[in-house]
C-alpha cells in the first residue's frame, strides 16, 4: 500500500533520497524536507505537530499546504524558510542542507533565498512603500539608489506605482498586502513562501490578490509553496497537499472550506 509520502507526490519522479535520511536531495528539487518533526514541549507534555513529513518541490511548480487552524501549516514554513528548526529530519534548499549552515549564513539565505509573505504584512508604519520594499537590498549592503530603484520596479509591477511615496499606515489593507509581496520578490528568491496570504482580507481583495500572486509566478517562474484556507487559492495551483496528522497527503481544493 502506497504511504502517504509517496501519495503526496505521485505525479512527481519519487526521490529515493526520501527513504534515506541524511541522503542528498534530488537534483530538480529547489527544497525538499526528509522525514521532518517537530515537537512541543508543555510540562510533561509533548505535542507531535509534524511527525515524519517529507516533501519536495521543483523548480517552477506552485504547490498549496492545505488544513485545519494548528494542524502545523505555518510551522511547516517556518522550517522550510529557516525561521525554526525541526526536532528531527532535514531541509535541503538548492542543494544546501540548512541544518549545517552557521547563523551568519541562515541569515543570508533567509534574506537572499527565500522570500516570506505574511497573513499580515509586518510592514514599518513609518516607512514608505518604496522604502519597506527596499529594505531586504539594503540589509544585504546594496546602494540605497539601486535598492530604491528596484523597489519602484516591483511596486509598478503589483499596481502600486501612484503609491511609492506613501507610509505603509497610509495604506488599504489590500495594498499593504501587495507591498508585502513586493518586498518578498524583490531579491529574486529561489523560493516564495506565503502564509495565509489572504486571510486578513475582505473577498475582494483576497481574489485579487490571488490573481496577483498566480500572474506573479508564471511571468517570473516563480517556485511557490503556500499554507491557506482560501479555495479559490489552492485551485491556482499545481498541487494541493492536506497536512493531517503530521504528514502531508494529496488535498483538494473542489468548493467549501478547506480546513
């Protein structure tokens, strides 16, 4: 009988290097997780939130992480974006496995390799959109000419080119929204993750920003991978995974709530 790891990417090559912990990653993945867990400790209790998951990703493809609220969808990101570590199991992105990476350099490839939008934006209030969009360029010691150039760049691209100059605080929900994406691809990351994306808006500015996000990924090849509620979302993509008991297996993103 087919395990659910296996399910989860049946229309994919099967890496073998998923039976094989500690194994190097297959060569078109851009990330692949292997036999991830991870667990909270509350007293003498342990809460098991991903329990053995496995999961890669090619270049190019859009994949949604659908399931019920504190089912680990977020948790799951954050691991795969080097924001948290797994209790157990390992995280490959490009080749590297992030687990042997030193602090100086997760920072690096948080902040040149992988672009993170938020359910809410964590935009600076008293920064312009310009600015907030430019802020990953000039952490990394670019020019504050060429970052903000490269900012206007992004912000034209989301439908923000009358905005460039207003403070975030200044901003509709909706465009805060595109800002944060903005910011997210303004690095050219390998890979985008987006956390509830839409959940903090009204339906239609969830709708447009799917459309955003999807026009996004095939103008710029994008390799997405998303957590979301939303169905209209999850239909966009390529694959939709449902995170159940700590593994992922295939979901469907057919009408209704999808968690």
């Amino acid at each position: 009988m087919m395990t659910a790891t296996e399910n989860a990417g049946t229309h994919l090559p099967r890496s073998s290097s998923s039976d094989v912990p500690g194994a190097q990653p297959a060569s078109s993945a851009v990330v692949e997780a292997i036999a991830l867990r991870k667990v909270f400790r509350s007293g003498a209790s342990e809460i098991v939130v991903l329990n053995g998951l496995s999961l890669r990703v090619s270049a190019g493809e859009r994949v949604a992480i659908v399931g019920p609220s504190g089912a680990g969808k977020s948790t799951l990101l954050h691991i795969l974006a080097a924001l948290d570590t797994p209790t157990s199991g390992t995280v490959y992105c490009q080749g590297r496995d992030l687990g042997a990476l030193s602090d100086a350099e997760l920072a690096a490839f948080r902040n040149q390799q992988v672009g993170f939008v938020w359910q809410r934006h964590h935009l600076l209030a008293d920064f312009t959109a310009e600015e907030n969009v430019a802020m990953p360029l000039l952490l990394r010691g670019m020019a504050r000419a060429e970052a903000l150039s490269a900012a206007r760049s992004w912000l034209r691209e989301v439908g923000l080119q009358e905005r460039l100059r207003h403070r975030a605080a200044q901003l509709s929900g909706g465009e805060q929204q595109r800002v944060a994406i903005a910011r997210a691809l303004v690095a050219h990351p390998a890979l985008l993750l987006a956390d509830e994306p839409t959940g903090d808006l009204d339906a239609q500015n969830a709708d447009a920003i799917a459309r955003l996000l999807e026009h996004l990924h095939h103008t710029h090849r994008l390799t997405t991978i998303l957590a979301t509620h939303n169905p209209v979302l999850a239909r966009r993509s390529d694959r939709v995974l449902r995170l159940e008991r700590g593994v992922l297996v295939p979901g469907t993103a057919a009408g209704g709530e999808l968690g």
